[in-house]
C-alpha cells in the first residue's frame, strides 16, 4: 500500500500564480483574439459583398435604359412607316395620321394595335404583357415604369415637306428619374 500514492499525483491550486495557467495550458484562443479574427473577417467578406450589390443595380440601370431606348426608337419608327404607308395610298398627305402628335402634350402611340392617342395632360404608363408576343402595349398587361410620347413638330424651318419626330420615354427607378429622347427629321420624299 505505500506504492499507490504513486499512481495519483497530489496538485495544489492556489495562490495567484497558478489561477492562470490551467486556463492557458490548452494553447486556445482568448475572446479578444477570437473577435479580431471575426472582425477581420468581416471586413474582407463586406467589400465584395458591397462591389456585388452595386454591380447589381448598374446592371437594372443598364438594362431599363436599353429598354428605353429601344421603345424611343420604336416610336420614331412607327411614325415613319406612317409616312410610308401615306406614300402608297396616294390620296393621303404625307403626315395624316400623324396629326394627333403635333399638340404639346405630344401622343401615345400604341404599335402592337395599330394606334395613336393624343395625351392630355400625362401619358400613361406603357403595359408590360408577356403572354401575347406584343410585350409593351397600352392595352393588357401589367403597367411598367415607363411612359412614352411622341412629339411631331410639321413644318420644320417653313419647309412643309420636313416634319421633327420626338420620342421621349422616361422612367423612375430607385436612383431618380431618367430620361431617353430620340429625335429624327422625316421628309416628304415623294
């Protein structure tokens, strides 16, 4: 029996020096170590986060103004074929039809259903509908967040065989209101 105080070892805890070195002896991380790495962390996962959402939202900025764009053209374009088909139903004058734009407020003009409508006052918006192939209408669909109108000024300089089309379509988004115009001179080339 005097050989088995062998086996157990007797340790003695106290006094301050020994308070901290049974804490300390499995080589861990202190809390402040611990909340500079999170720290850090943080911030290096913050700034691609941050370059990410903004990136995002140019991309949306990028494609409403392409949509604009395209939707200004299409109103010059219409007003051009028009003028076209004017050309080929001889008894017409070269800008009928086109009539309803040449007020300030300027007009709608509705492609997919062969229309145009002078705005009083405020156009409305134009309507998105993504089931009948026409997607941007004023009939059916869901409103987006934009208007368009076009502006026709005949006579251009006392020339009456020159007309100035204007297509105006704006938009509001979470950055402010934007702005496409697209303006071109048609002729009387017959």
């Amino acid at each position: 029996m005097k050989n088995n105080h062998l086996f157990f070892k007797k340790r003695s805890f106290s006094g301050a020096a020994n308070s901290g070195s049974v804490l300390r002896s499995g080589g861990g991380f202190t809390l402040l170590e611990t909340l500079v790495a999170i720290t850090i962390l943080t911030m290096a996962t913050l700034g691609p986060m941050q370059l990410a959402s903004r990136m995002i939202a140019s991309a949306r900025v990028s494609q409403n103004r392409i949509v604009a764009f395209y939707l200004a053209q299409e109103g010059i374009e219409y007003a051009r074929n028009t003028r076209d088909n004017n050309f080929l139903n001889p008894p017409n004058g070269w800008l009928d039809g086109l009539d309803v734009c040449f007020g300030s407020d300027g007009c709608v003009i509705d492609v997919p259903n062969a229309s145009m409508v002078a705005c009083a006052g405020e156009c409305p918006d134009i309507k998105y509908d993504a089931t009948n192939g026409y997607y941007y209408n004023y009939i059916k669909g869901v409103p987006t967040i934009f208007k368009r109108v076009v502006k026709i000024i005949p006579n251009v300089g006392g020339n009456s065989d020159e007309a100035n089309v204007r297509s105006i379509v704006s938009w509001k988004d979470n950055i402010g209101e934007k702005k496409v115009v697209l303006e071109e001179d048609i002729f009387n080339w017959r």
